[in-house]
C-alpha cells in the first residue's frame, strides 16, 4: 500500500507546493523557497512513515499554528518533537531519520496542541494519519507569527486537497478535530465524528474521545 499511495499523491504533493500564497495566508511548503522546500521534505517524510502502518483513521484538524506547523510542515508536530526522539511508531527522530529544520533559531520551538497531540497518539494501539481542513497558514493582518482562522473561501481551497487526499487514501474513519473540520466534511458529504479541539481548554476531553474511537482499531 504505501508505495502505491506515494505514488498516487506524488501530484496532490506538487499542487499543495505550487499553490499561491493569498491577503493573510501563507505556503508553507512552496517551491520557491528554501523553507518552503524543507517543510514539504518534512510532510513526505511524514506520509512515508505513516504509511507503513497503513492507517484506518485520518485526523482532521484546522490549520498550522505558528508555533507548530508553520516550522515543520508537519501536522500539530512542533520542532521540539520532531527534532526528538522517535515515538514508539518511528515518527519523528530528527535528521537522522529524514527530518530537518525549516526556520533554524536558537531554540527548537514548542506548542501546546502539538504535544496534546503527540501524547495521545503514543497512547494508542494503532497509528492514525494527520491532515489539516486549511493546509496554509492563516495569520492576522501584519503578523505572520499569529494564529486565525481560515475564512470560508479559504476552507473551500484546503477541502479539494482533503478530498482528494480521502479519494486515495480510502481511510475507514474520518474524525473531525473541531468544528470547521466538522462542517468542511460534511460539506463535502464524507461521515465524520467529531471530538474536541485540544486548544483553549480541551485537552482533556481530546484525549478521552480520541482514546476512546480508536482504543479498539487495527491497522488495516
């Protein structure tokens, strides 16, 4: 499967690198930069790995955060984890297992949500793939380093590539991280659970309804 599933989204790859930067939203994983360049290398890398485990279930959350994503290019993974050791499902490891740094500083940034994340999926049995509603980073007017989020027009650009993602990826199960995830796949007519962001308080709740839809699933 995950040779053939590379293969597939090798274009869905370069429409997500060549899609044009927008007023308050950025490409991350454009071409036309070394950044860009890097984050796309990290989020490849990301779905190699992944694949491996050929997982049932597709995690679908809102957009980067700056914090988080928006130095990866990798799905509620900031650089203090994928920089880290390997999770118990080979993710992460930092360059020695195929990952680098986008935005080099003098520290390896974190982010809240991303280690809620993370720390839920070491907790499961079965490995579930990450993607985003709005893949680009939606930022307040003047400062990139800020989280907002997507406006309607902008989740209708980001729904084409989820779709299609599902298309070829056939997942058993859609769980919808929030409510714009919610209604981008219902909007696109694919059944979904939803459970609760992990910002702003909803650690905890994230945790319990993640462990409890997928404490039972198997890779396919």
């Amino acid at each position: 499967m995950t040779t053939t599933a590379l293969s597939q989204l090798a274009p869905w790859f370069e429409r997500l690198a060549t899609l044009p930067d927008m007023d308050n939203v950025h490409n991350l994983f454009t071409n036309t930069t070394d950044a860009g360049r890097q984050r796309l290398a990290n989020l490849q890398r990301y779905f190699e790995l992944s694949l491996q485990h050929a997982p049932s279930t597709l995690l679908v959350g809102e957009a980067p955060g700056y914090q988080g994503t928006y130095r990866t290019g990798v799905p509620f993974t900031s650089e203090d984890i994928l920089m880290g050791p390997k999770n118990k499902f080979g993710l992460h490891g930092g360059e020695a297992n195929g990952f680098g740094v986008a935005m080099p500083s003098e520290k390896l940034w974190k982010e809240p949500s991303a280690t809620i994340v993370q720390r839920t999926i070491d907790s499961l049995p079965a490995l579930p793939l990450i993607w985003a509603t709005f893949p680009l980073h939606p930022h307040m007017p003047g400062r990139e380093l800020s989280n907002r989020a997507p406006k309607a027009d902008e989740v209708a650009l980001g729904a084409s590539l989820l779709r299609d993602l599902i298309a070829i990826l056939q997942p058993a199960q859609v769980v919808a991280v929030g409510n714009i995830a919610e209604k981008t796949l219902n909007t696109l007519g694919i059944p979904t659970i939803k459970v609760r962001h992990p910002s702003h308080g909803g650690a905890t709740l994230f945790h319990q309804q993640v462990m409890a839809l997928l404490a039972n699933s198997s890779s396919m």
